[in-house]
C-alpha cells in the first residue's frame, strides 16, 4: 500500500505543479487581454468594450489563481501523500 501511495503522491504532485506551470505560462502570454485591456482604457465608458474588458479579465485572472492554485495543491496534497506512504512503512509490522 505504501508503494501505491508513493507513486500516487508522485503524480499528484508532478501534475499539480506542470499544470500550475502550463497555467502560469498561459497567463504570461495572455495578448488578447492586453488588447482588450488597452481598447477599455481609450474607451471606458463604452458598454461593448466594457463587456469585451470584463469577459477577457474573468479568463486572465482565472489563470492566475489556476497556476498558484494547481502548483499549491499538487505540492500539498502529493506532500501528503507522500508523506502517508512514508508512515506505512515505518508503522508496518
């Protein structure tokens, strides 16, 4: 059972991080919500710039806290994990 916790610790973690990794990299080179944020900026007031602003930063920020999420989750729970498969095989009988 340790070994299985092991491996499963290992690939939560591995996933955790490359996809906070994939996340982050997506949020880096986010163009279309540069654009878009430019065009709200010369145009503030207007409603169909706006929406465009609004919807494209709902996806940006979303990156965001998918990229810290992932990689803090990945790191914790294959942390635990590891760490529960350590403490089998300590405890065994």
């Amino acid at each position: 059972m340790s070994g299985a916790l092991r491996l499963l610790g290992v690939l939560v973690l591995v996933a955790g991080v490359a996809g906070g990794g994939v996340a982050g990299a997506l949020f880096l080179g986010d163009a279309h919500y540069a654009e878009v944020a430019a065009a709200y900026e010369r145009h503030p007031t207007h409603a169909l710039f706006q929406a465009e602003y609004w919807a494209a930063s709902a996806r940006h920020w979303a990156l965001l806290a998918a990229a810290v999420g992932g990689a803090l989750i990945g790191l914790v729970w294959g942390g635990l994990l590891l760490g529960m498969a350590t403490l089998l095989t300590r405890t065994r009988r």
